[in-house]
C-alpha cells in the first residue's frame, strides 16, 4: 500500500524511486540481516508496477540518495523515529522540497509477516 499511495502522490508526471537498503546497513541497524540478500531485495523492487527506479543505499536512511536525486517530495513512514523525519524535513527545506508521512501498515510489517508463516 506505501507505494501505491507514494505514486499516486507523486502525480502522473511523477517518478517513484525506491532505496533499497544495503545488507551491511541493515545488519547495523536490526542486528540481523535480511532473509532477502540485497541482490533479491532489488529485484523484487523492480518487479513493483509502481516503482519507477530502483536503486541501492548504502545507509539505513535515504538522505545520501536524496541529495544526489534531489526529489521534490520524501515520501518517510510515521513508523520511522521523529528524529529522522525531522532530519528529512531539514534537508527537504535545504533542497525546496517536502517531506510527507505515510501512514504505517500493520499488517504489512515484515516481522509481522515473518511470525505469520512461522506459525502457519
């Protein structure tokens, strides 16, 4: 659903590019690593009829990309911490553009999922 309505955001002259967040990063940042690699994570990014580009961050978040993108809008998760929202408006600001927060999906959480099919 978060990328459906950050397309539809993005307007019909829009453009909707995803980061997909290195192995490494999220290892640092969870304490585990994927059950997708980073090579699968991409591929199945690109598979998504609303993602117009694809490409790969080297950082939990997705300020290094911005600033070499510079998009008009960062589309963040309300799931994400205020600090990094809040980080994300200010380089928005710097850039001219805005940050919107998408409302997070329970059900669609991973971990959510993970626990789901462990117990199916």
């Amino acid at each position: 659903m978060m990328l459906k309505n950050a397309k539809a955001m993005a307007g019909p002259e829009g453009r909707l590019i995803v980061g997909i967040v290195s192995d490494e990063a999220v290892l640092a940042k969870k304490g585990k690593a994927p059950i997708l690699d980073f090579s699968e994570r991409l591929e199945l990014a690109n598979a998504i009829e609303f993602v117009d580009l694809v490409v790969g961050q080297q950082d939990y978040t997705p300020f290094k990309n911005v600033r070499n993108i510079v998009p008009t809008i960062l589309m963040e998760s309300e799931s994400h911490d205020d600090a990094q929202i809040e980080e994300g408006r200010k380089l928005m600001d710097e850039l001219g553009g805005k940050v919107i927060v998408l409302p997070y999906f329970q059900g669609q959480s991973s971990t959510l999922i993970k626990t789901k099919i462990a117990v199916d």
